[in-house]
C-alpha cells in the first residue's frame, strides 16, 4: 500500500521512522480515522476538527489547513484504489535528539498517514445482522479520553480483555458504575423506545459516528434521545444496546456480560436507528 510520510506518498516498505521519535517513545501525537467508501468520506470536517483541537490541546502546531487534510486525504484514497477504506492520520510531536519529557523546542511533527480496509456496510436488517458480545469492566484508562491520543494502551488493554473473554468489545464504566464507552466504541442503550447515551466529557472520546448519528436522529425526529448518565444497571436492564464508530457505524449488541440483551435479538430501534444512518451519513 502507498503511505504518506512528511511530504511524500510513498510505499510502506520505504516508510522510515527515526526511533527517538516521541510518537515511539511516549506515545506523544494525536490520530485520526476517517472513513471513505469508493472516495465519499464520512464526517470528514468532523474528523478533522476532532483532530485538529486534539494538537491544539497538546500544544502540536501543524501548518496546514483543513483543506489541505482533505486533499492530502483524497490523494491517498486514489493512490490506494479506494473501495472501502479507514483513512489513517498520525501526528506525533516529532524526533528529537535525546529522551527527554518535556516538549522539545523548534522539533517539527511527524505526519504519517495510511489506508486500511474497513467493512463495506451493508443495509441494516435485524435479521441478519450479527450481533455483538460485550463484557463490561471498569474503566482504569487515563482521564484525558476526550483526546484521541496515539497512546492507546489503556484502550488495547481493555480491548484484550473482551478478545480473552471471547468477546467483541469491552463496556466501560467508572467508578460510580456509569457507562463511559467502550475500548474502540461509543456506547447507547434503548429503553421504552428512548436512545439514551452518556454525555460528553473528560471520560470518552466525542466520537463522529455518534455525532452524525445523534443529529440525524434529531433531524428524524421519531426516536427520543437523552445523552445524559447511563448506569451499568440500567445497561444490565436495556431493551438495546449499541456500539458505534467510523468502522463498525452502529452495532447492535446482543449479549453483555453472557447475559441476552432484551429478547436477545437485534432490536427494532436499531434497525430503524442504523438505516437512517446509512441513508444519510454522507451529508456529513
Ligand atoms: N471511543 C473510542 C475509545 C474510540 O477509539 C473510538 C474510535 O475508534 C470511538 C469511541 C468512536 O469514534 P468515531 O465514531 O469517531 O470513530
């Protein structure tokens, strides 16, 4: 595949990184997925704002516009042959001459951007549409999620946890019992026919899919939505549960914990829910 790297699109193979890059040593930089089906990106200025306020808030000054990140994107997507692709963003602080903690004065970034496959979507149907097993665990990530850090241990540990356990994704939540999210995923539950998902702050990660979605379903207007504290209790007792992101859209999950969500099966809401999304999520 074809990679870009400070400047140049260049094959994978030759792509070279220096290891006193802090992007390698702490897992200093900020990332990106943005996803494209045959050249159509999804969210793509929300993506980029999400990024481009993540550099800010980790004081990473990067001299481009949001412009140039679309066409820097699109370049990639057609050198890449487009069909269903993730749009891979990666911006560390830059190499420096020795490991040292503080920020390094006059380093320049390292930008580093790829393509990978992602699932082509098909049209959601409860019937055939398989269904998520989640196992819930609490949340021992940093108190930064709102900041989509390059440094994903605390999420791939937990991630690991669920892959362990036979799982799909791991369910977060704090030390109060409230859901946060998920270790790659943002989290809703259904019940009496009301979309309920935990408010944005310093805990998750203000995920695009849940963006787009939360606004076409206020757009839609059928389906009531609360973003407001969601308890792991009220998790254990949902008509639904979701999980959502650039890769998987909206997910139903039918099994938490080992135990059947609802009647088990992929929910109605869902299914009205995720085919709005599919119908309108590139006016995004
Ligand atoms: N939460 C976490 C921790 C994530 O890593 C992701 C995406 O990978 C999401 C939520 C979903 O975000 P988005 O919808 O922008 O892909």
């Amino acid at each position: 595949s074809i990679v870009y790297l400070n400047g140049d699109f260049l094959p994978v193979e030759n792509a070279k990184i220096s290891p006193l890059d802090r992007g390698f040593l702490f897992g200093d930089g900020i990332y990106e997925v943005i996803p494209s089906y045959d050249g159509k990106m999804v969210g793509v200025n929300g993506h980029l704002k999400r990024m481009l306020n993540g550099l800010t808030e980790i004081g990473i000054n990067v001299d481009k516009s949001i412009a140039d990140w679309v066409s820097l994107c699109e370049k990639l997507c057609e050198l890449n042959h487009y069909g269903a692709l993730g749009i891979y963003i990666h911006i560390s602080r830059g190499t420096d001459t020795k490991r040292h903690h503080a920020y390094p004065e006059g380093i320049t970034p390292t930008i580093f951007m790829m393509t990978f496959e992602i699932p082509v979507p098909s049209l959601p149907d409860s019937k055939t549409a398989k269904g998520y097993s989640l196992i819930s665990t609490e949340d021992l990530r940093w108190q930064r999620c709102h900041i989509k850090s390059t440094a994903l241990l605390g999420n791939v540990m937990h991630y690991q946890q669920g892959h362990e356990a036979k799982c799909n994704e791991t369910l977060l939540y704090n030390n109060k019992l409230e859901l946060t999210e998920a270790s790659s995923s943002n989290v809703y539950i259904v019940k009496d026919g009301v979309v309920i998902t935990p408010p944005l702050d310093n805990q998750i990660l203000p995920g695009i899919t849940r963006d787009i979605l939360l606004a076409i379903l206020r757009e839609d207007g059928s389906i009531k939505i609360e973003e407001r504290v969601v308890t792991l209790e009220e998790a254990k007792n949902a008509d639904e549960i979701w999980i959502s992101s650039s890769s998987k859209e909206i997910a139903p999950v039918t099994l938490l914990d080992g135990n059947i969500v609802g009647d088990g099966k992929v929910g109605e809401v869902w299914q009205k829910a995720a085919t709005l999304y599919s119908k309108n999520k590139f006016n995004y």
